[in-house]
C-alpha cells in the first residue's frame, strides 16, 4: 500500500515531516536600520485564525493593541491545492487577490514552495516583509510600539531572554512542531518518535505550571502564547486528527486550567475560532481525514473558572 504524504516536498525518507524553512526574512525597524521602518498604516497582515503559527501574530497585535496601526486580512480556513484564498464575504481590500499565492508571486516571480501564513505585506514596496512567524512576533511585540495602545507590554524581558529562547526551542521541536510531525508522519516509527515526544513535553510543562502562574511566573510572555495556540487547538484537533491521543488537555490538572487562564485574558477569546480551526484540518488534510466529515465535539467550558489566581 502507497501511503500519501499531506506535503510531499517536505517528507523525509524515513517518513518523518521535515517542515520548510521561511522564504522572506525582513524586518520592520523602529529605528530605521532596516528598508522597512515602521509606519502606522503602511503594513497589512495577512493570517489564517485556523493557523497556529498566524494566531501568534494576531495575539500579538491584540494585545499590544496594534489594530489601527497594521491592517489585517483573515484568509479563508479550507485550503486546497491553489493555496490560501479569498471570499467574498472577507476580500482581499489592499489588492484585491482572489489567492494569497498572488503576494508571494508579487514578491519572487520563481517562488515554488508551499504558500503559508502569515506574511506581513508592505504596501509602499509591494512585497512581502516576512512570513517568518517567530521574527513577526519580535517585531509586533517592539518595533511598533510606537503606534501601540500598549507599549509598555514586554514579551521579551532582556533578563529572561535566554531562558525564553531555549524553552521557545524546546516547545516548537516537541510540542508546536512536534504534534505536525506526528500528523503528518508516514511510518509508525516516525509518528511513534513524535507523539511520545509530545507528551514528554505535556509532562514537564504540567509539572512546570504546579506552582507558578505562568511558564515565567506571574505574568505570561512571548513563551506562554507560543505555548497557547497549540494547546488550545489540542482536544479539538491534534488529539484526534493527529492522533496525539495518550492524554487530552483536559485531564491535566494544571495544564488545562492553564488553558483557561490565558483564554481569558481581555481579547484572547475572539482570536479563536474553533468552527474555522476545525473545518481547516479535517477538510484540508484529506489524506488524513479523506470523508472531510468534521468532528461535533468535544465539548468543552474554556471559560469556567481556572482557580489560577492563587499562583505568582
């Protein structure tokens, strides 16, 4: 039997999911040391609320409170062999593209690798920045802040800089990567090695969130958000689809009260969209899930009471 891989370019020999490297890698700067210095207005983003690697971007954005400063476009969560798209019920207003395929052929004629979300688009040079999610998130969370209705929010505190970086490495390889690796593996070895690998990974962070608020202490940073757009996309998604299905979330004590408290911080809820991050996965992935039928469930409260508040 041929077993189909869901992004053949990017399957390795052994059926592991080796994931593309990021094609555009500018930066908008604050203080001009880049091409791209930061303008209110003269950005647009580009994002797909079924994407975890965009949710981080629109995370961002709310909460730093960049809405009026970087315009913002949500592409449609069924994707197909043309890419990302448009609808008429939300177009493309700086453009007018019917496919996302449309900025990166704008900003690289020969451009051939998978289309992803999301990308930051310069409206005055007529090209992409960046579709590198986690420089974006650097960039959100202080090259703007001159425009932001919360600048004095700091993601990325200089003193805690390096442990943030290496538990973002270790999340994105085991944890935000890893549950793709186990979807998306074409041999039981290269599924076995990553979803054991998940969970590894679900332990200690449960652990880690037994007597601290959050990752860092008492308030969340660029790690926890990170953290949070897989989490919250585990019990409806990567537990079944996936197939990382030794644990849900909900029956880790800490971890899923963890959930809750991130969710409700003022303006996280409306960045989720369980019906788009749904249909994107079980309607997209269709040598996954070939019917295409989307899950009901599960049910779930993410906004019952997380009894976190006791935690510093």
């Amino acid at each position: 039997m041929s077993v189909k891989a869901q992004f053949p370019e990017e399957q390795a020999v052994d059926g592991s999911f080796k994931r593309q490297e990021d094609a555009f890698n500018d930066w908008v700067t604050a203080d001009g040391r880049s091409q791209y210095p930061s303008q209110a207005g003269r950005y647009h983003l580009y994002v797909s609320l079924a994407c975890p690697w965009a949710s981080r971007i629109v995370i961002l954005r709310k909460l730093k409170g960049l809405e009026e400063a970087v315009g913002m476009t949500v592409v449609d969560p069924i994707r197909d062999e043309r890419g990302w798209r448009f609808t008429a019920e939300e177009p493309d207003p700086i453009n007018g593209w019917a496919f996302l395929s449309e900025a990166y052929f704008a900003s690289d004629p020969g451009y051939d690798a998978r289309i992803t979300v999301p990308i930051l688009w310069d409206k005055e040079r007529r090209r992409i920045v960046s579709n590198n999610d986690d420089n974006l998130m650097r960039m959100f969370g202080k090259e703007f802040d001159a425009y932001a209705r919360n600048p004095e929010l700091d993601l990325y505190p200089r003193e805690l800089r390096a442990e943030i970086d290496q538990l973002n490495g270790r999340l994105y390889e085991t944890f935000n990567n890893g549950v793709y690796r186990a979807g998306f593996a074409t041999t039981q070895a290269a599924y076995e090695r990553a979803a054991y690998g998940v969970f590894e990974t679900l332990d200690a962070m449960e652990e880690r969130l037994a007597n601290r608020r959050y990752l860092f202490g008492p308030k969340p940073l660029e790690s926890d958000w990170r953290f949070f757009v897989t989490l919250v996309r585990f019990d409806p998604v990567y537990y079944g689809h996936f197939k990382c299905n030794l644990r849900r979330i909900v029956d880790y004590k800490n971890l899923y009260g963890y959930l809750r408290d991130l969710y409700q911080i003022d303006g996280i809820a409306e960045t989720v969209n369980f019906d788009q991050i749904k249909r994107h996965y079980y309607v997209t992935h269709d040598d996954i899930n070939p019917t295409r039928i989307v899950p009901i469930g599960p049910l779930q409260d993410l906004n019952s009471p997380h009894g976190r508040e006791r935690l510093t």
